[in-house]
C-alpha cells in the first residue's frame, strides 16, 4: 500500500487518520493480461491504483472494433469515473494489458471517506484537476486538430508506454487502422 499512499501524497498529504480510513477499504488483486477490470454495461464499483502492469480503456465501436481513449501504466489511478460519478453502468472497458498488480477501493465507501475527510477530498480534487482537466485538454484538441502523424510522433515521446502497446492498440488510440499505422511509421523511418 506504500505506493498508492505516496502517489496520493504527491497531490495532497493525508492525515494518519485519513490514511487508517482509507486503508481499511483496500485491497490487493492481481489481474492476468486480457483480464477485465471493468466491464461496459456494468456498474462501476471500484476505483484502482496501478503497482505494476499496464491497462487500457476502450469502448467498442458499431463494428465491434476496440476504440481505444487512454492507457494507465503503474502509478496510475484509474476508473470509469463517470459512470462512478452517474451511478450509471460503465460504457468502457478496462482491460489488463499485461499482468497487473492494484490496489482496489469501493467506489461508494471511497465517496464516504471524501465526504468525511477534508484533505483525501482534497486529494480528489487535485488529482481530477490534474488527469482530467490540464492533462485531457490538450489531448482533445490534438484529436480535432492535429493529423494521425503528430498524434503518434507525440506518443513516440513517451518510449516507455509506447514499447509496451501493441499495433493494434496504438492505431486504435490514434484511430487508424493498422494499415495506415504501418504507412506512418515507414514514413518516419
């Protein structure tokens, strides 16, 4: 739990009492590659901390296509938020990518804890600021304005994530096909 409590931390310090609280209501779980965390149609009643491994978030498309929004490697809080927010079924998929390590936590005990303690909703509060206004911002208008090419030049930038996806994965979070992934590399080389 040493990890997910320093990740939190890095957005706003727990008190010991708020870290008791929130401890109580973690788990450890292990999930094989393939396996989904969270399935669309389904409600979603967990929020995860990556320790090890790599996921993607994906809905499918009218033709049974993955379509691929974000992937979350270690260190990494993820959920489908707003279903959790809606109370609504989930319209995404998460799936373990590799074999992945995480800290799970109920949905609905974690909202009573925001409501409870000030600073873990503070810790909420920043970390939605940061992941899902300042760090998503930019990613939407790369989507309306920039070409399959700099989107993927721009994902080259992050080595790291980008030697452990597959083709298929990476030309779906571009929104190409495969084909047409290939033609962009050749070009780069």
């Amino acid at each position: 739990m040493k990890e997910l409590l320093e990740e939190v931390n890095t957005y706003y310090p727990l008190s010991a009492e708020t870290v008791e609280a929130l401890m109580n209501i973690c788990t450890e779980e292990k999930f094989r590659k393939n396996d989904l965390l969270q399935e669309s149609g389904a409600a979603a009643r967990y929020y995860y901390f990556i320790k090890s491994g790599l996921v993607g978030y994906y809905t499918v498309d009218e033709q049974g296509d993955s379509v691929y929004k974000i992937f979350f490697e270690e260190k990494s809080f993820v959920a489908s938020t707003a279903a959790v927010i809606k109370d609504e079924p989930s319209e995404f998929n998460i799936v373990a990518l590799e074999d992945c390590s995480v800290i799970k936590y109920p949905a609905k005990a974690f909202r009573e804890l925001i409501n409870r303690y000030h600073d873990l909703a503070l810790f909420q509060i920043h970390y939605l600021e940061k992941n899902w206004v300042v760090k998503k911002e930019p990613l939407e208008i790369s989507l309306k304005h920039e070409t399959a090419k700099r989107r993927y030049l721009q994902l080259l930038q992050n080595k790291h994530l980008h030697d452990r996806l597959k083709q298929h994965h990476i030309a779906s979070y571009l929104g190409i096909t495969p084909t047409q992934l290939s033609r962009i590399k050749k070009e780069i080389n």
